[in-house]
C-alpha cells in the first residue's frame, strides 16, 4: 500500500491476514526476513530465525520512510 498516512497503514496492517505486507515499497526484504503465508498458503515460515518457529504466525511489515534508502 502507497501511504502518507503511517499511523493508517499500520492499522490496516494489522487487521490483514496476510504473511507479509509492505507499505511505500515492495519486494524488497533480506536474507534473514521471515516470509510465508497464513493457513492453507504455504507450510509455515521459511528464512530467518522465525523459519524455526512454525507455530507462530508472524507478520512482516515493511514501510519505507521519507528520509530511509532501502537496499
């Protein structure tokens, strides 16, 4: 999602069910950025520290700030 608004972003953010969300960027994460879906997407987390952790759902939201350069 493409937003000004990041108190917004992060709200709509939580209330998805989804594996992986970014917010004024996209496709854009490291080696060790947990990804995977929720329920019958995917088997569980993979990379990253949480790809051992397969009973948690975790969430990863990216958000690019103004002054921020991502890789």
């Amino acid at each position: 999602m493409v937003t000004k608004n990041i108190d917004n972003a992060l709200k709509i953010s939580n209330a998805l069910r989804a594996g992986t969300v970014y917010i004024n960027c996209y496709d854009v994460f490291r080696a060790n950025t947990p990804f995977g879906g929720y329920k019958d997407s995917g088997i569980g987390r993979e990379l990253g520290e949480h790809g051992l952790k397969n009973y948690l759902e975790t969430k990863t939201v990216i958000i690019k700030r103004p002054n921020d350069s991502l890789p």
